[in-house]
C-alpha cells in the first residue's frame, strides 16, 4: 500500500510540473515571448533546487531501504576479502564524494546563474590549468585504485599456501561437480576423451592413474574447513562459467580447456554465520556469474564451512569415485549378462 502511495504522489508531481509548462506556454502568449522567457527561467531555476532536494532525498531513501539487504553489512567471510570490501568502501568513498559534489554544483549553478540583466555572461574556449586538474586528479585516484586491485587480484590468483585444501570445481550445463584428492593430497589427472556418466565418470577421471583411485566426488555441495586456505583448481566442460563465491568477494571464469584458479581463507563456520546474521536458513552460495544458458539462473551451489573435526567426519563417510564406477560397471555387466541369459532361454523354449 505504501508503495502505491509512493507511485501516486511522484505521477501527481509529474502532472504538476507538466500543467505549469502548459500554463507557462499560455501566459508567454499573453505577456510577451521576452517576459515569459524570463518567468520560465526563473520556474526552471526554483525546479533545479526542488529536484535537487529530492533526489538526495531518493539516494538517502533507497540507502535505507536496499543497504541492509545487501551484503555489505555482513562483512566478508574470507580474510583476503577483507582487503576486497575495504577496496570497496573506498571507491564507494571517493566516487561517492564526487558524485555527491558534482550533482549538487551542477542544480545549484543552474539555479544562481540562470539568466540575469545586472550581469554578463564570461565565454572561455581553453584553460591548461583547469584541463589539467579534472584530467590528472580522476587519471591519479583511479590509477591507484586499479594499482590496489590489481595487488588483491595477482595474490588471490598466485601460489596458494602449501597446507591449503585442495577442491576442483567443474561447472556445466547447469550445475557444479566438487572432486576432492584422498588420503594422497593428489587429484588423478583427467582427459576429456573419457568424460562418461553412464558409466560413472562425469568428469573424465583417468582411472588408470592411480592417484585418481582415492578421488572423492560430490555434486552441487563443497565442504570447506574454516580457518584454512582452499585452493580451488575451476574447470568447465561446455561453455563459460564463472564460479561467483559473493560471502567470501572472490570470483573466477570456468574457461573450457583451461583451468584456472583461485583461493581463500573462510573465516565463519555456515553455524557461526547463521548467529551471526540472525539468519537460521543461511547458507553460503556458489554463483554462476556469467551468462551460460537458459538454464542459467538455476545453477546454484552451496558451501558447508565446518571445523576440520567435522570435515573429517564427512571425508569419512564418502565412497572414491573410482570404486562407485567400478562398482556400476560391475552392476551394468551383470545386468547385461541377466539380459543374455533371459534371452537365450525365451530363444531355446
């Protein structure tokens, strides 16, 4: 009902302003053109402050009511976007500032220097100095500012700590597959060639490798220890993803043929988050930030952030890869077999 309310009264405003304009067009008419010009001038300068003071009161207004649902109040679940929100706050800061600055000079000026007969218009064509001071001072902070990114971005993207946990993450039309190595600490190489989930291989894990003999493999779900660095090794197997991770600030294409990668420190278990914010059905999401299919909007994943006791727990109860495919293969044969044999017997009676 408020939001109607709202509607209504900007149509009513609008439908004031534009019955002046009318009126001012038939009072021009009877005045004069050079005396209604005026008056208009004067309307328009009086509108430049009202708009002004309404749309900082819209900024104000949609801060209120959009800021708390974002996440920026929640504050980064990683330690290295930590360093991600304070870039933020700070271009939100500077930007805000010019914005802010910018927005109120341009409807104050138009509204002090409207046309005037106690005063004469200056014209200038060039001026350095002032040339270089709106081009040098944005040309400088930005410049910092894709420094500063661009430090977070190559740290992020680099050599991941040596006790980090290791995750592959493989995006496709429309969902995730997390694979974990074993007791080994090494994922077995894959090939795309052997890529088969009719046969229990969706990834196309080379099962003569023996590292991949340990390999642990889950959908949509990535369990993750808190506290400790996850190097994330992102793979696609059509076309291109993007693994979006918006409580940790982190994101990377999935390229096909490609892999890429990244990592991060989780700082808050999903239980400690859901006190944290007050939100007992909180979950951590993985994204897919990049248009890639009609499909896209439902390929969502999640991520449990546990202590190492529970993640231990978990690893447990997981069966490797390679002995479910071994296992379905064994089941298909027999199946298959089964088959042969009714036939056979239908064929002899």
């Amino acid at each position: 009902m408020n939001n109607f309310f709202l509607i209504a009264i900007v149509v009513l405003v609008f439908v004031v302003i534009f019955q002046i304009s009318k009126a001012s067009e038939y009072v021009s008419v009877l005045k004069g053109e050079e005396k209604s010009r005026k008056q208009n001038n004067k309307i328009n300068g009086f509108l430049m402050i009202g708009f002004l003071i309404l749309g900082l009161i819209g900024v104000w207004w949609c801060n209120e009511l959009f800021y708390p649902k974002t996440l920026l109040p929640i504050g980064s679940a990683s330690l290295e976007g930590k360093s991600i929100d304070t870039l933020m706050w700070i271009t939100i800061g500077v930007t805000g500032f010019i914005f802010f600055l910018t927005q109120i000079l341009l409807f104050w000026f138009s509204f002090k220097y409207q046309e005037s007969t106690k005063r004469k218009s200056l014209y200038f064509t060039h001026n350095n100095k002032l040339e270089l001071i709106w081009t040098g001072i944005p040309a400088i902070v930005l410049t910092v500012l894709v420094v500063f990114g661009l430090k977070y971005w190559f740290k992020f993207t680099a050599d991941a700590p040596k006790n980090s946990q290791l995750i592959e993450i493989t995006g496709h039309q429309f969902g995730w597959e997390m694979r974990y190595p074993g007791k080994d600490g090494v994922l077995g190489r894959k090939n795309y060639k052997l890529t088969d989930p009719a046969k229990g291989n969706p990834l196309g894990v080379d099962w003569d490798d023996a590292a991949s003999h340990d390999d642990i493999h889950v959908a949509t779900t990535m369990h993750v220890v808190v506290n400790k660095p996850v190097k994330l090794v992102i793979n696609s197997q059509d076309v291109i993803h993007d693994v979006g991770l918006p409580q940790f600030r982190m994101k990377m294409d999935a390229v096909p043929g490609t892999p890429t990668t990244l990592w991060f420190t989780p700082l808050y278990t999903t239980k400690q988050m859901q006190e944290k914010t007050g939100n007992p059905d909180f979950t951590y999401e993985i994204s897919c930030d990049q248009m890639c299919g009609k499909g896209h909007f439902t390929m969502r994943g999640v991520i449990v952030v546990e202590t190492q006791k529970e993640f231990n727990a978990w690893m447990i109860k997981q069966r490797p890869e390679y002995i479910k495919a071994k296992a379905m293969i064994a089941a298909q044969t027999t199946d298959s077999l089964k088959t042969v044999a009714l036939e056979n017997n239908q064929a002899h009676q």
